[in-house]
C-alpha cells in the first residue's frame, strides 16, 4: 500500500491528479477513528490528511473557524477553548476535522445542537480529478450558488478530499451534567423528553436513561429540578466541558437511524442498544458473524431505517438510494477517473 | 420549438381548463416575482397534486417548454421570474398540512402553504417551525426551500435547510423521489441539502417534511436605543462575545425608524440613530442570565435606554414594527431596492458606513434593517423610477454595494437567492472551477436545463469545461435577458 502525504491542498491537488492519470486508487484517510464506516474498497494508496492541520483563521467574534482538513479535533477544540467557545461535535481527540465531515458523524448532541452538516459553512474539496474547488463562504448565513459542501458532507471520501473547512462554532457552556436514572430505558427516555425542556440529550439503554444538559448554571439547575420530579434519587454528575465522547465497546457496531417513535419496535426483546431519544439514532452492539447483523437490518428496513456498521466489519448495508441516476451522474463527473475510494459509498458508488 | 398551444390543451386535459392561464393579464401577472426583473412567460399552471406536477413537467418537456416553478412569488432575486416561452408552474393550491407527528418531530406539509400559517397551526402543540422570513404572512414553504429562506430568528435556530428532513420533488425527468428522509440519517449524497436553496432549478419541489422545534419556556423581547449606529452595530460583537447566541438580534437605523413607527405605532424611538431588537429565549432562568449580558455589552457601548416587551402583545408590537419595514419605506419614495449581502459580523460597521457613502454619492436615500446577529445587511434604496436616471443611478450604487460587502469577505445573498439579478456578480466570489462543480451538480439533476434555466448560475458556466463563454455565446445568453434586468 503506497502512502501521500501532502502538506498542502495544492500538494493535495497535484498528488490526486497523479493518482487519477495512473488509475491509482485512493482512500483519503484523516485519524482513522471512523474508518470503518463505509464498505469495503480496494485501493492502491493511502492519502493522509494529517500534515495539513493548521488553524487558518479564528476569531471569536465572528464564531467562525477556517481550519484545515487534517487538523485533529481535540487540537481544534482547545483553540477553540481560549475564545470560550466549542464546535458541536463529540469526537475522539485523534479524529481529524476532514474526517468527522466525510464520514458525517454528529454530536451526541444533536436533539439540541443539529446535525454536523449545518456547522460547515465553506468547503474546499479536491475533487477526483486533481481540481481544487470551494462552496460556501466564511459567513454564518449564505445562499449563493450550489452548496457543494453539502454533497461533500458524508460522502465518504468518494467525491474527493476535503482540504480545509469554514466552521459555525458555539459558545462554551458554563456547565455541563448528566443526569441518571434507573428503570425502564424507553420510558424513563420518553418522560424525560416530555418534561426537561431542551436538554441536549436524552440517552436511554436497557435498564437506565441518562439526560445531558448544559448552559448557564441556573438553567442547568432548574432542569436538574425538573429531572427530579420523574426520579428523585437519580444520580448527578457533573462534567468535564466537553462531553468526553460515548464509549460503546464490542467489536462491531451498528448505528441505526429511523424517525424517533420506531426506537420501540426495534429494541423491543433486546439488551444491546443505546438510543439517542427523539433523535432516532440507535447503537447496537452485535456479536460478530453476518446472521445478527443481517437479522438486525431486517428490522430496522421494517421500522423505515438503516443500519450501517459503524465499527467491524458489514458495511453500509443495502438499503436503496433515492435518484441513483443523479448519483451516479455526480460520482461520474467529481471523479471520473473512479479513483476516489471506489465501492464505498452506497450502492457500491 | 416550443408548441404552446399543443402544451396548453395538454395541461388542460389533465388540470382542467380553469387551472391552465394563457391570457394577457396572467401572463404579465406572472411576468415577475417581487424583484425588479420583469420576464415574460406562455402558459401558467396551477396543480393541486404532485401527479398535477409531474404532468407539468412532462408536457412541458414533451412540448419544448422551460419550466419555472413559483411560490407565491415574493422572492426578490428573480429566481421565479420566467424568461421566454416558460411554463410557470404555481403551487399556491398546494397548501395543506398533510401530517403533523409530535413524536417525531415533523409534519408533512405542500409546498404552497404559507410559512406563518404552519406556525399559527403548530402552536396548540407547543412546537414550532423555527425559520420566519419576515415574509411570512405570504411567502409559502415550497419558496422557503427553494431559498433557503432565513428571517430574524435563524440565529440561534438556523436557516431553513436545518429544518426540513425531507423533499418529495419532481424531477427534470418527470419522476418523483423522496431527498432525505424522516429519521436522522437519509442513505446517499445529501441530494436534500442541494436541492434547499436551489431556486427552483432542479425540479419542483411537491412535499416537505420540516423539522418541528419545541417551543422556548421563555422569550425576552428587548429593544436597545442608540444615538451612534457605530455603537449600535459593536454592541452585536459585544454580546456575541460574551458568549451570548440571542434567538434573533435586527438592528434598524434612524431612516427606517421613523418610517416604521408612523405604520406600526410601535413606540421606537424616533430620535434614535438605531436601535436593536434583541430576543433572547430557553428556560426562565438562562434567559435571565442572558439578558444580564445583553444589557452589560449595550452599556458598555453607550445605549440610551433599554425597553423589556412587558407581554406578548408588546412583544408582537416591537416585531410588528420590523417586520413591516419594508412595506414602511412606501412613504419615502414609491420604489425600492433591496439588497441581501452578508459580511463577517465584525465588519459591520465599516461596511455600513460604506453604504451611506455610496447612496451619498449617487445622491438616493438609503436606510437600513437587518439581521445584524447573522451579519445579514438589508441596505434599501428609496427612489422614484419615473424620475428620469434614477433607476440607473440605483443600479449603479447597488453595484457598488455588491462589491463592497464581498471586499469584506462576505457573500452576495444571505438569504434572498442569486436568480437573475445576481448571478452574473457570481465570479466575483466564485473561480471558474468552483462554477463548473456548480454547473455538474445542476447537469447531474438536469442535463437538458429544463428547469428555470438561465438562473443562478452565470451565463457560461458550465461543467466539465472551465472557460468560461466568450464572444458570441455571451451576447446570445444576454440577448434572452428580460428588460430592466440590471445584472
């Protein structure tokens, strides 16, 4: 396996466009966190991202950061820190900014803060064929032209490299808690949801519910009180700034999306999952082997979902995709040398 | 060519006769949206149905007809304005609310409902649909999508591509497909996110499923008063900096406050050289603590005096006054021009200062009300186009306008669109290569430019081939221009 290791986006674009005139085949890989996603592609080289990893523009006024790509998110966010202020996203320190956006991997957070896309303002790509472009602009709000960056967000490195990022920041909470109660997941999730106004998450498993909260310290409080009054012996901690990411354990897992009220039907009879509630994200924790997985993926097409394996072996699945000429189209004219990890993405684009 | 009439019998057949216009006065109505470019257009059409749509589209195309899909056609950049034999397809009658889910978090709605109308819907549920252009009473949440619309509250909640999960949309094709979907993760490209903000250029959009957002425990209404508009502009840095992300903040100079207050009677302050409308929501007890910051960073910036809304009915008269702004400024003059531009938050006032300079130069009146907290600058110019070289004096300084807010480093449209009026300013932010990934991704939905062509992109831009027209190609695409296009 051969490794790139350009140092700018300019390298970036030369090396991409070598690759395409060769037919060399490319995996963009930034801190190999959420390598896993995506399905299996065969590729002849490695393109690394992580020497491109300075801050190229910050200031707190504007809560914008223009990064690049490789930038490691626990660096970013103790830059970050010293302008009292956090990118909503709950990755491993080792990850990479490119990463976390390819793979469009959210915040645990997201019933609060949205999904990662809504935080990428600007976006330059180096597209499969070596040419490097930009969408976007380095403002909080912006309608001009087509919003390439949005395509590029979650698409597995099979359009072309992301090289260097506008960000949309937030402030810093003053505090941080999390809140757990013992019981019935599910329905201590439910109660939590109808009676803590606006928590950031609301985590429910087999046998307990956990609430995240942050802000101002009385709000934090008054919600804490709120909490209470579904369980008045729940524990309380409080938290590191930021949230240290969730840490789910066994060798393959599986991060299920379907609309909020199927949580039910698909865990029900079962002991391995974690539910982001009123978000719909649902992680399952499988033994290995393809029959759990496969019967896993049955039930989440039933409850009008995926399942893609986050971490193991099993891919994205094979659920259908919406207007597959139009994709098709895009990968043809991003990348039209097939270059750009090939297979990875859905539907074997 | 076109065969208007064969399109016109078609359409009947299938809409019935009273949903198909192609008289005089309904194809000047349809001429134009709400910006200053009048185009012209053969046939409009009125579908109730997505079915209604896809025939739209297929007997457009099976007639050599463009197709212009139009909202209620209060967009200011042109993008529903139709050019040449085009069939405008108006979703106005599509305006039901199909299903709302609490427990998901959603509702299903038509494209030609009114944004204001949802929200008034969604109240009893205490969820809310959070983006609010001010044209809310009647713009509809089909033209939302294709805008991307924003409003004074997307500062804290984001524009409307953060809140619509899913599309049902017409393909140029003729075929429907569903973009994004109802859970949290949709398979495939974010064809959704390019779709939001696309100006009608990529098919038509039938069905939406918008994010549903709890509505806040407590809202804080407050407006601050200021005798400098500097002040005024660096008290918005302020609170941003003290780690505040109020729900809305709009900042209105002393031109539009007076013109507002003798309509809306809201109380403004009419000495004042701007004011800023400050609205800060969540729990009780953070909107307190916030508030406490808002009022330190307008101290520390010289504010006169600060005025809390005591109720709901004060709340909704401080917001009546800004938002009926634009239709205020009718008493000045009996036109105007809008602008939309966005520039990095800190560069606020210099770039407003810039602005009074210019309308000084071209001798026009300007005033100013915008979002301020999104950097979102709405310099209007009031002039009378009867007065001969006005209107060319207003297009000048709206040129110079554009390019002051992008030597800022901002954008040219926050939140109104490029259309036609600004797509030819779109080199000015973007590099031929950046133009021809555009250009793939609207080839990608729309090899054959059947849907609203001539819009946002500019004349020559094209994918897969970086130069961009020259010669004889651009004087063709500029012969097609509507008059009283300025771009």
């Amino acid at each position: 396996m051969d490794l790139i290791h350009p140092h700018s986006k300019h390298d970036t674009a030369d090396a991409v466009r070598d690759a395409a005139s060769r037919g060399c085949r490319l995996l963009v890989i930034g801190g190999r966190t959420h390598v896993d996603r995506g399905n299996p592609s065969d590729v002849d080289a490695e393109l690394w991202t992580t020497m491109m990893d300075e801050v190229v523009a910050y200031e707190p006024a504007e809560m914008l950061a223009v990064v690049e790509a490789g930038m490691r998110v626990g660096d970013l966010q103790a830059t970050l820190a010293e302008g009292g202020q956090e990118w909503p996203v709950d990755a491993p320190h080792e990850a990479t900014v490119g990463g976390v956006i390819a793979t469009g991997v959210s915040s645990f957070r997201r019933l609060r803060l949205g999904h990662v896309r809504d935080t990428v303002v600007e976006l330059e790509l180096v597209k499969g064929d070596g040419v490097l472009m930009k969408s976007g602009a380095r403002t909080v709000k912006n309608v001009t032209g087509y919003d390439v960056h949005r395509l590029a967000t979650g698409s597995l490195g099979t359009l072309g490299v992301i090289v260097q990022v506008a960000l949309k920041l937030r402030p810093r909470p003053q505090v941080r808690r999390t809140l757990t109660l013992e019981g019935h997941g599910l329905e201590l999730g439910r109660r939590l949801l109808e009676t803590v106004p606006l928590p950031s998450a609301v985590i429910a498993g087999p046998g307990r519910a956990s609430l995240w909260l942050e802000g101002w310290a009385d709000e934090v409080e008054e919600q804490t009180t709120a909490a209470r009054s579904i369980d008045p012996a729940l524990a309380v901690e409080d938290q590191p700034v930021p949230f240290e990411p969730l840490d789910i354990g066994s060798p393959t897992v599986v991060e299920a999306a379907v609309p909020p009220s199927r949580i039910a039907e698909l865990v029900a009879g079962r002991d391995d999952w974690t539910a982001l509630m009123g978000v719909g994200i649902v992680w399952f924790e499988l033994p290995d082997g393809p029959e759990p997985l496969a019967e896993l993926r049955v039930r989440v097409a039933e409850a009008a979902g995926v399942a893609p394996v986050i971490k193991g072996v099993g891919g994205l699945g094979d659920g259908p995709i919406p207007a597959g000429t139009i994709h098709r189209r895009l990968k043809a004219s991003f990348d039209p040398a097939g270059i750009m990890a090939p297979g990875r993405f859905w539907r074997g684009i | 060519m076109a065969d208007v009439e064969g399109a016109r019998r078609a359409l009947q057949d299938v809409l019935g006769s009273d949903e198909v216009l192609s008289d005089p006065l309904a194809l000047r109505l349809y001429a134009r949206d709400a910006s200053m470019v009048e185009g012209g257009c053969a046939l409009v059409a009125f579908p109730h149905s997505t079915e209604h749509i896809v025939a739209c589209v297929r007997i457009a195309a099976a007639h050599g007809l463009p197709v212009v899909p139009r909202g209620s056609g209060t967009g200011l950049a042109g993008a529903a304005t139709p050019i040449g034999d085009a069939l405008v397809v108006v979703t106005a009658k599509m305006n039901d609310i199909v299903e709302v889910r609490l427990q998901d978090r959603l509702a299903w709605v038509e494209p030609g409902l009114f944004n204001l109308d949802l929200s008034t819907a969604l109240r009893p549920t205490g969820f809310t649909y959070a983006p609010d252009p001010s044209s809310q009473q009647t713009s509809s949440i089909g033209g939302n999508v294709n805008t991307n619309a924003g409003g004074p509250h997307c500062l804290a909640y984001g524009v409307t591509s953060a809140h619509v999960l899913a599309l049902d949309v017409v393909m140029a094709d003729g075929t429907v497909e569903r973009l994004g979907g109802e859970g949290p993760e949709a398979p495939g490209y974010d064809l959704r996110g390019i779709v939001v903000g696309s100006e009608g250029t990529l098919g038509i959009v039938a069905r939406v499923c918008v994010r549903l957002t709890p509505l806040p425990p407590a809202v804080r209404t407050m407006l601050l008063d200021f005798t400098d508009v500097s002040d005024c502009a660096a008290t918005v840095s302020e609170i941003i900096a003290r780690g505040v992300v109020p729900a809305a903040v709009e900042m209105m100079d002393h031109g539009i406050i007076v013109a507002a207050e003798s309509f809306a009677h809201a109380g403004y302050p009419t000495d004042a050289a701007a004011i800023l409308i400050v609205e800060i929501d969540g729990l009780p007890s953070g909107v307190e603590a916030q508030a406490h910051e808002v009022e330190a960073a307008a101290r520390a910036n010289h504010v006169r005096t600060i005025r809390v809304a005591a109720d709901d009915a004060e709340r909704a008269l401080l917001w009546k006054g800004r938002k009926s702004a634009f239709g205020a400024v009718a008493q000045i003059a009996p036109h105007y021009h809008l602008h939309d531009c966005v520039v990095p938050r800190t560069k606020l006032v210099d770039v407003l200062a810039g602005v009074y300079a210019i309308a000084k130069r071209h001798d026009l009146i300007v005033t100013n009300v915008f979002h301020a907290g999104d950097g979102n600058l709405h310099p209007l110019l009031s002039f009378d186009r009867r007065v001969p070289g006005t209107l060319e004096r207003v297009l000048e300084a709206s040129d110079e306008i554009v390019r002051l807010c992008v030597d800022a480093g901002g954008a040219l449209s926050g939140e109104h669109g490029i259309g036609l009026e600004k797509r030819d300013f779109m080199p000015l932010v973007f590099t031929d290569e950046d133009l021809a990934a555009q250009a793939c991704v609207r080839d990608a939905f729309d090899p054959e430019h059947r849907m609203n062509p001539q819009k946002v992109l500019p004349a020559g831009a094209r994918c897969g081939d970086f130069a961009m027209m020259r010669g004889s190609d651009a004087a063709e695409a500029a012969a097609n221009l509507p008059e009283g296009s300025w771009i």
